[in-house]
C-alpha cells in the first residue's frame, strides 16, 4: 500500500499527526523502515511532516487570543501572566517536547497562544521531532536485525 504513497504519503501523514488529526506517523513511519525504505529519507520526510504541522499547530495557536482562557477556563489574569512570563523565557524551549502523544500538541499550541519566541519554538521543535524519528528508527532496524538473527 505504502509503495502508492511512498515519502510524500509519510511526509502528510506526520504532518496530520502534528494537529489535531488523529492519526500515527510512528506507524506509518515504522511500517515503511520496516519494509525497506530507505530510513534516512523516511527520518527526513516524516521529521519535515511533522515539523511543519507543529509549525502549523503553533500559527493556529498565534491566532488565539489569551483572554479566552480566563473566559472559558477560568483561568486567573495573575496565573496568565505567570504562563505568559514563562513562554516569554525558557517555555519556548518547551516546543523539544511537541513529539509527545496528545500533550504535544497541547504545548505548541499553547506557546503559540502566548506569542513565544518563533525562532526558539521553531528550532527546538525540529530537534525534538528529529530526534524521535532517528530513535524509532534505530529501534525498527534493531528489532529486525534482532529478529532476524533468531
């Protein structure tokens, strides 16, 4: 099925995962390095995917305003400005962790909501997805080889 798809199928794949949809790049991902894609492009396809959906996460979330969340969550004026402090500083580094299933998402978008550092999201987001992408498939491979050599 993959072979009607190939890279450009991962690639939107990953980037649907990075929003709202709910869908499994790593599935699909491991799925592909499994049946012998090449796993450095599988690594790029799905780590620009993802990358440019969370991008797309934190421009919705830039879009938001912050007076909704005192509106609708109850949230106090002191308690946004303390959120508002830390996406400001170091939160924006927070973006590494937008790999994480549901919360994830729920970061970048929420670091996009308090206007955090483009540039700062941006990278550390990258590296983030990056990162996973190279452990997963580093854990495909050696789960074959592993079980291959049994």
């Amino acid at each position: 099925m993959w072979e009607e798809y190939g890279f450009v199928g991962l690639f939107a794949v990953s980037f649907g995962a990075a929003t709202i949809l709910p869908v499994s790049s790593e599935l699909v991902f491991a799925s592909m390095t499994g049946a012998g894609f090449d796993p450095v492009i599988c690594i790029w396809a799905a780590t620009a995917g993802n990358w440019l959906g969370g991008m797309t996460t934190y421009g919705l979330g830039r879009l938001g305003k912050t007076d909704w969340l005192s509106k609708y969550f109850k949230i106090s004026s002191g308690r946004l400005e303390q959120i508002r402090g830390f996406a400001a500083g170091r939160g924006a580094v927070a973006a590494f962790f937008g790999f994480l299933p549901a919360v994830g998402d729920v970061i970048v978008f929420v670091l996009g909501l308090f206007k955090a550092n483009l540039t700062v999201v941006a990278f550390s987001m990258f590296v983030g997805k990056f990162l996973r992408y190279c452990l997963l498939a580093y854990g495909v491979l050696q789960g074959i080889e592993w079980l291959g050599a049994r």
